[in-house]
C-alpha cells in the first residue's frame, strides 16, 4: 500500500496536511470496509484485478483509492494521485487476492 509513502511526500511540505491525509485515509478505508459497495467500479485490462472499485479520499479527492472487496476481506491494491498514470500502474500491479 502507498499511504506511507505519500505520508511522508505531503509532510516534506506541510506535516500537518500529511497528519490530516493519513487521517483521512484511514476514515475512507474503513468506511469502504463497513460498504464497500460506496466505491466505483473500475475497469481494467488486469486479470488479477477484476472486480476492482475505486474511492477519493475525503478531503483529498485527488488521491484515489483501488480496492477488491470480498465478503469476509478489503485489500487496498494502492493509493495513486489521479493525475498518475493509473491504467499503466494497476497493468503492473500484482495482487495474491
């Protein structure tokens, strides 16, 4: 998962933004977990994704969320910034979901 590293991006420029946006993330995901049902559908050509949604961060919009959800489990596939190359970045991803 990518909430670590871009903790740490936001907070070279402003620690408390970083703060706010972890905070954020976690809030999200465990709403999503609660229903996951709340995030998008998005297609992709990856077969190890299939089923996989997506959900902006409250607050920080821009970062997107990608998660497979099954009855019992959330995975967070990753967290990209909108303005990233998603298609290309979920082709590469692996997941063992």
């Amino acid at each position: 998962m990518d909430i670590d590293d871009l903790f740490n991006y936001i907070a070279q420029n402003n620690t408390d933004a970083a703060l706010h946006f972890f905070d954020a993330a976690r809030s999200t995901i465990a709403k999503l977990a609660q229903n996951p049902g709340l995030g998008n559908l998005y297609n992709v050509d990856n077969p190890r994704l299939q089923g996989l949604r997506k959900s902006g961060i409250k607050g920080f919009e821009k970062y997107l969320i990608f998660y497979l959800a099954t009855e019992e489990l959330l995975t967070v596939v990753r967290i990209i910034h909108g303005s990233r190359d998603i298609p290309t970045i979920l082709e590469q991803e692996e997941t063992n979901t």
